[in-house]
C-alpha cells in the first residue's frame, strides 16, 4: 500500500494552509473595542452588545479594522 503523501502527490510537510492577516478578525484590532482582555468592552452604539463584554468579532456586524 502506497504512502499518503504519494497518493496526494506532493508530501504532506511541505504543504500547509496559511491564513491572510489582513483579513482576520480579532477584537484587538476592531475600533470600537475599547480595554484589553476579558475587560475589552464595544463602543459602537448600534450593536446589541453595546457597553457590554466584547467576546469575540468573529460574527459581529459592525467590526472595522483600526
């Protein structure tokens, strides 16, 4: 029985998926996320969790890159 990285046809350690910076979402990096860590609140007036615990920007409508 042949090898994985033979039946692919290109070995598997040198192939990897890389995710593009400038695309991801993180909290940190939304203008309206104000505090560091567990304590980071949103400022944006229009979200539902305004002045609250920011958890995460992952499916937040109103995130913008600083």
């Amino acid at each position: 029985m042949p090898k994985v990285s033979l039946m692919q046809g290109t070995p598997a350690h040198i192939e990897f998926l890389k995710s593009n910076d400038k695309t991801r979402r993180h909290p940190s990096h939304c203008i309206y996320a104000e505090g560091i860590g567990r304590s980071r609140i949103c400022t944006c007036p229009q979200s539902e969790i305004y002045n609250m615990r920011c958890k995460s920007s992952k499916n937040c409508n109103y995130y913008e890159n600083k």
